[in-house]
C-alpha cells in the first residue's frame, strides 16, 4: 500500500531565550495570518540567531518502518541538523 500523502516533512528551530521579544507572534502558529506567517517566516529564516532545519523521509523508508517511526526519525533528523 504505501503513504498516500507523500513524504513525510519534519522542522526544528531553535529561538534563543530573550529573542522572542524581538520576534513577536511567535507563542501559537494556530492563531497566526497568513500575513504574520508569512512575516515570521522572513524573520526566523534569515535572523542570525535563529537555528532551523527542515527534514524529509521519503516513501521508501516510510514502507520500511512505518508512518509513526518515519515521523519520530524526520523529527530527530531535524534537530539533529
């Protein structure tokens, strides 16, 4: 059978303590706009400060270990980076 969504995606980043002051919005992304997505988005990708990776566990793998355990490896993936 095999995933019916595609790959399954994973991020982490890393906000030092104190930024979130200068960075404001970001405590809950359910509440957020698209506008103010969008506007972190811009911040938190190119602030010197901030850390993130993005981590992806193609279909292969997902047949290989399942859905839960391809999810927890992207997650761990995406720190790790």
């Amino acid at each position: 059978r095999g995933p019916l969504a595609g790959p399954v995606v994973a991020a982490a980043c890393y906000v030092p303590l104190g930024l979130e002051e200068e960075i404001s919005g970001i405590h809950d992304s359910k509440k957020l706009t698209e506008e103010d997505r969008e506007r972190l988005y811009e911040i938190l990708t190119t602030h010197p400060k901030v850390y993130y990776a993005i981590s992806h566990v193609d279909k292969d793998k997902i047949e290989e270990i399942n859905i839960l355990h391809a999810a927890m490896l992207a997650m761990d993936n995406a720190v790790d980076d």
